[in-house]
C-alpha cells in the first residue's frame, strides 16, 4: 500500500474549528461520493503542535499545519487514474479554495511500514512526527540513519517503549513528484514520516522525550534539517476505509 500524505493550512479568514468542520464534513462528502482509486481516507486534525526546535531563535517553518491528509492506494497506477481523472480535476481538487491557504502547501508520495504495533483496539491518542531530510544527504542513507536513530533512542528510554502501542513509519517515493504538483506550485517534501499510537494522553510525556532526543540526534548526525522538522498531535478521523 503506497499513500499521498499532505498537510495544509486554512485559508484566511477562517478558524481552526471552521476549517476542521468544513474539511471533514463537507469536503469528506465530495471524496466519499467517488472514492475511485482511493482505498482509504484518513484526516488527521491537528489538536496541537510544534514546529522547530528549542535552540531556534525564530521559525524555520512559513506556515502552520490545520490538518495531515493521507490517501491510501493500492499501486501507482491507481494513483494516477484518481488524479487524472474529471471529477478530480474538476470537484474534488477545485473545493481546496473554499478551507485551504494554496500558496504553499507540504506533499509527497510515500510508502509506509508498520514495525510495532501491541494494539488490540483503535487507540486514540496519536502524533505525527514529518521529518525534512539534510540535502546533503543520500536518501537511502537518511532512511538507514532515521531507522537507528529510532530503535537506539526507544531502547534507551524504556517507559517510551512500554508506552508505545503502534509505531508507523513513511518513506518519500519520489516517483510520486508528477502526481503531487497536482496540489499546487508550491510543493514542500518531507521525507520522512512517522505515526505514533499510544493508550493516554498522559504518555505524551515520554514521547516528548523520545522526540527531543530524536531530533538532536539527527540533528547531530547531519541527518535531518530538525529546525525545519516538526510533530504534530492530531485526533484521526477516517473518512472511509474500502480496504478491509
């Protein structure tokens, strides 16, 4: 399974709960009306958030984040059928000017592995960690470093691991560019993505830890631009799901 992960900001004039209520109630009614090569259709309203690190004297990040889409698809060429088809191209896509800030927006193509997951129910308390990769950087060498950087710092911080009930993480595919232009000129890439699932809100304590000393590492290792990194705390809403 592959997914179109993107995250956009409301447009001007407009709050945060109008903007949720409007992307969710109204613009998830055009999407389920025809689904196409659509499998699955998760938002994830963002409740809270934080962009940068502690060290930054200002914002390395332009825009905020109202919401996290993800897509998912079976193949590339399902994906391509959806964005080419007319009732994207002329319903689906045209809707975004009526909640979504166009002149920037973040967009990719990636693939996604689940590598732990104690779950036995839907869990509701979830973050979402978007990582920006160094440009010096190869891409296969990012993914390798991100992974260890992962399994190291979980096992050195036991009371994040026993909290953690699902751990998600999303690949860049960078095949997917000619697909996400579709979202406008202005398209930001991150490549890398991680969903994190735990039991109570209370365990975001642990991952706060977990995510501090993530982003320093990488940070150290010339892996990721953190400053330009973020997470995200978000309520999931499944607008449809045909996969099961």
């Amino acid at each position: 399974m592959i997914k179109i992960l993107a995250a956009v900001r409301r447009k001007p004039g407009m709050t945060h709960v109008e903007f949720l209520n409007y992307v969710e109630h109204t613009h998830g009614k055009i999407a389920q009306a025809k689904p196409l090569g659509v499998k699955r259709y998760v938002q994830n309203h963002v409740i809270d958030a934080a962009f940068g690190v502690d060290a930054d004297s200002a914002y390395a990040q332009s825009f905020h984040k109202d919401s996290i889409t993800e897509l998912f698809f079976e193949d590339v060429p399902g994906l391509i059928r959806t964005f080419s088809d007319p009732y994207t191209q002329q319903t689906v896509g045209p809707d975004a000017k009526n909640f979504a800030d166009l002149s920037e927006q973040l967009a990719q193509l990636m693939d996604e592995v689940e590598t732990a997951s104690t779950a036995t129910a839907p869990l509701p308390w979830k973050v979402m960690i978007l990582l920006k990769k160094n440009p010096a950087m190869a891409l296969d060498r990012f993914f390798d470093a991100w992974d260890a950087a992962h399994e190291s710092i979980t096992r050195e911080q036991p009371d994040f691991q026993n909290a953690l009930r699902r751990y998600v993480r999303s690949r860049y595919l960078p095949e997917g560019d000619k697909v996400t232009a579709y979202f406008g000129p202005n398209i930001n890439v991150y490549e890398g993505a991680s969903s994190l699932w735990f039991e109570n809100e209370a365990d975001f304590s642990t991952f706060r830890q977990y995510q501090r000393a993530l982003f320093q590492k990488l940070a150290e290792d010339g892996v990721a631009l953190t400053s330009a990194s973020f997470f995200a705390y978000v309520k999931e809403v499944v607008i449809f799901d045909h996969c099961s």
